[in-house]
C-alpha cells in the first residue's frame, strides 16, 4: 500500500511544536548565515573579530571534547602497554634474579681460586699495558688484514706484542717501527690465536679467514660440539696473549669446529691498546767459565 501524500502533523501537537521549531531553527540558520556572509563581504574586520571571539568561546569546548575522545582513543594501546610492561617488567627481574645468582657463583669460584693459588704459592705475571694509540689505518678489502698503529719503538712497542681494542682482541704486533707499528689482526688468514670456550674452558684455535670471520677449531674431537652463541676467550697458551680476552662468539656450527664473528669489528677500531707479552721468553743460560 502506498504511503498517503499528506504529511501534515494531524491533531498531534507535539508533532506540531518540533516541526515548527524546526523550521524557525532552518530560517535562523539562513538568516545568520547570510549576515555572516554579508559581515565577511563588506566589513572583513568586524568578521575576524567575530570569528576570534567565537573562536575564544569554543575553544575550551574543543579542547575538552578533544581530550575526552582522545583519551578513549587510547585505551586499547594503554591496555596493550600496561600487559606488555607487565611482561617486559617480569622477563627483565627474571634476568637480574639469574645474573644475581650467576654472580655470586662466580665470585665464589673467584675467591676459591685465589685461596687455592695462594696455597699452591702460584705465580701468575701481571697483564701490563705498554701503549694507548690511534688505529691510523687498517687494510679492509685485502685479503691479508693488517693495521696500522701511532705508537712504536719509541713507546715501547715490539713485535710479538698483543694488541686489543676495549670489546676484544684485535692481533698482535707484526713489526715496530720509531712510531709506527704494524698489527697481524685476529681475522688475518695467518693468525692462529689459541682459546677457549667460556661455558666449559673446552680449548681450540681461532683461525682468520680474511673476510672478516674466524674458523674455530677444538684441539680436542671430543669437544667439536659448538653451538651458536658460545663465547671465545683467549686461554693463554703460547705465552703471547693474555688470558680470558674477549676473541669471537659462535654464530654457526660446522661439521668439525664452528664460524665465529670476532668482538673487536675491524671496520670499527679508533683506538687500541698495547700489551705486554703474557710469558716472556727466559733469557739464554749463560756459558759456563772454562777453569
């Protein structure tokens, strides 16, 4: 059935009063429309006036309103951060209670070890520091990884001497000139570096590759089971580097050692450090004195 064309109120005066009032409402509407419109055309001032006081007038309004949506606007990303902090604060007490626990174990293995090398009267030779230079230069894309250092003869320096920058081992001293040194750098396919891995003291040789990586290979079959992550350290055999200097971390395994990117990065060395040889070479015993 069609509706009927008569869309009078009928006797309904309510409906009455709100069609009225809505059409007052439309006629004010355009009425000040058009005054607002004629105000703009003939008298610009008196419009910018009018619109800065309305401005002033709406503007507690606006803000009001702006922060009332905004704040409901974000609650899901304040419940989404509240839950992740609660996560991210629990993982992270979780990993100071461990280290927490990791170090008092270590500090007790520390003082253990004093205590017995201090009954076995043992001798340990003290790590000294000859010289703190700048890397001047250091050969990127050769294959034979060498470096350049500002200190030399004059500072002390001599061939055979390790050298490390503050995240780890960089090489050793391959010669030493008045003020200039050349480094052999850890990742140089004739440098051969003994260490050992820190989660067992399983002992290997670290070996330049020349592309910026090291070969690790265990002295020991029975210990070829590196696993990404391990951490290498100089063990001190050979009597050149210091022992328990940060060399590499494993980042793959292989069939009979593992690849390992070393700490110190060569592109990264501004200053490194000199030291000296852990074991000297004992001096040669003097000639008997023929009677």
């Amino acid at each position: 059935m069609a509706p009927p064309r008569n869309r009078r109120p009928g006797f309904s005066r309510r409906a009455q009063y709100s069609l009225f009032i809505g059409y007052v409402i439309a006629i004010a509407g355009a009425l000040m429309g058009a005054v607002l419109l004629a105000l703009s055309t003939f008298n610009p001032a008196a419009f910018s006036a009018l619109r800065a006081g309305a401005a002033e007038v709406t503007a507690p309004v606006s803000w009001a309103a702006g922060s009332v949506w905004n704040g409901i606007a974000s609650i899901p990303s304040v419940i989404g951060s509240f839950f992740g902090v609660r996560s991210e604060n629990a993982r992270l007490t979780k990993q100071v209670a461990d280290g927490r626990r990791q170090l008092l174990r270590a500090r007790a293995i520390a003082y253990e070890n004093l205590r017995l090398k201090a009954l076995m009267r043992l001798r340990e030779p003290s790590v000294e520091t000859i010289a703190t230079a700048r890397v001047v230069s250091s050969s990127a894309t050769s294959t034979r990884r060498y470096a350049l250092l500002y200190a030399g003869l004059i500072q002390g320096v001599h061939a055979g001497m390790p050298v490390r920058a503050p995240d780890g081992l960089v090489g050793r001293v391959l010669e030493a000139g008045p003020d200039t040194a050349r480094v052999l750098m850890l990742i140089d396919s004739e440098s051969i570096v003994p260490v050992r891995r820190t989660r067992d003291g399983a002992p290997g040789f670290a070996t330049g590759r020349g592309d910026g990586l090291l070969d690790v290979k265990p002295i020991a079959l029975g210990n070829a089971e590196y696993a990404p992550g391990d951490v290498l350290v100089t063990s001190g055999s050979g009597g050149i580097f210091p022992p328990n200097i940060p060399v590499a971390k494993v980042i793959s395994r292989g069939r009979d050692g593992a690849l390992a990117k070393p700490y110190a990065a060569p592109d990264a060395l501004d200053y490194a450090v000199v030291l000296r040889t852990f074991l000297t070479a004992p001096p040669p015993p003097a000639d008997e004195k023929q009677p």
